[in-house]
C-alpha cells in the first residue's frame, strides 16, 4: 500500500491531504477474481487550534472529508466521518 501525505495550515487549525492507494479482492463468486485497485483520498484535520488546547492536547475529534474508490464498486464516492486522536491517553487514532 502506498501512503502520501500533504500538510496544509488552514486558519487557527490544521489540515493534511492524505492518499491511501493498495488493493481490495472480492470473495469468490462475488465478482471478478484478482486484485483490483483502491484508492481512499481524504482531507482531515481540525479546524481551530484552541478547542485543542483548552484540552491540554490530551485527546481531540477531526473532521475527515474525502473519497473512496474501489475498482468493481464504486468511484470516487463521497466519505465522510471524524477521526480521534488520543495522543496521551491511549495514543490511539480512531
């Protein structure tokens, strides 16, 4: 799987590009065997700094934006969600 990130400031907050491109398979009988490309393409980040601090940085909720592809499936269909980031509880990214 190749991975691409971009930083970009965006205001008081943050924002990084993030491309994630590999492969999927489907389950057999279920469509065309072999590996087919995927691409999850997507823009997350926070968009101000201060909630963050207010929080002593212990853990913070990104909004993430972008879209996926997968070849057989779909393409570039809109995703949508929130990613959290726990940096000195669990130090975890959910």
């Amino acid at each position: 799987m190749k991975r691409k990130k971009t930083w970009r400031k965006s205001g008081l907050g943050f924002a990084l590009d993030e491309e994630m491109i590999g492969y999927h398979e489907f389950v057999t009988g279920e469509g065309e065997p072999g590996r087919r490309p995927f691409i999850f393409k997507v823009n997350w980040g926070h968009e101000s700094l201060l909630n963050v601090v207010g929080k002593l940085g212990l853990s913070t909720e990104c909004y993430l934006r972008g879209t996926v592809t997968a070849d057989g499936l779909c393409r570039a269909s809109p995703c949508e969600g929130r990613l959290i980031l726990d940096y000195r509880g669990t130090n975890t990214i959910r």
